[in-house]
C-alpha cells in the first residue's frame, strides 16, 4: 500500500469507522486528540493474546499495523506538528518533528511492528507519545 498525503488521513480515519462498527463509545475516543492514544493502546490490549497466538494469520498483524500506523502517525503529526516523509514501503514511513537543528523522525508503523510482535512492556503507546511530547517541548 503506497501512502501519501491525502489517503494517510483516509487509512486513519477507516480505523475509526471499523472500531465504531463494532463499539461506538470506543470510536468517540479515536478523535485524533493527545488522549485518543489512550483508546489505541486500549484496542491493541485487546487483541494482545490474539497477536502473541503463533496460529493467528500474519495478515491480521499486518493489517493492525497499518490501519493503527496511520492512526497513530497522524495524531503525532496533528499534536505534536510532526510531518509525514512517506516512503516507498509504507512501513519506513516516518513522522518528523522540528526539533534542534536537523528534526527528530520517528516511525510509527516499526513502533506497531513492536507493539504487536513483542507485546505491551516497553512498547506502550502512551508511554511513547508522551515520551516523545516531552522530548520536543523540554529540548
């Protein structure tokens, strides 16, 4: 899937319309918003014994991967005034943020790739949105 300006706000906002098919009160919370990080990491912590299952179909990892990326990507963008650099291969896509005198990239969809492959601890997306808030205002 080749990303790009206009359909990473598309793919993201697909993510909310799937979750609100299914529970609307959780779909109110995926507003693009600094707490709305908190209902993505809810939703991955639902699937967390379903991802750790080595029978699980990888196609599932990868669509969770993509749909939450670009969610989470584009709440870091509209917070934190991050940009996106698309590459190629949608998973080197990257978000980068003014910061000292070159920028700060970050990747969400490898930060995914970690989150659903090796679990919650030191991988939780809270912890690293705010993390990253407190890197760009404090340096």
């Amino acid at each position: 899937m080749k990303l790009d300006e206009n359909n990473v706000r598309d793919y993201a906002e697909s993510l909310v319309a799937q979750v609100r098919a299914g529970d609307d009160e959780m779909a109110s919370r995926l507003d693009f918003s600094e707490r709305s990080v908190w209902a993505l990491e809810a939703l991955i912590r639902l699937s967390d014994e379903k991802f750790a299952d080595p029978t699980t179909p990888e196609r599932g990892k990868e669509l969770t991967v993509f749909y939450a990326g670009c969610y989470l990507g584009e709440t870091l963008s509209r917070n934190l005034s991050g940009v996106w650099r698309f590459a190629d291969d949608y998973a080197q896509s990257s978000v980068v943020f003014p910061f000292g005198d070159g920028g700060l990239q970050v990747f969400p969809f490898q930060k995914l790739i970690k989150r659903v492959t090796d679990g919650a601890k030191g991988n939780d997306l809270v912890d690293y949105f705010e993390g990253l808030k407190t890197q760009i205002t404090t340096g």
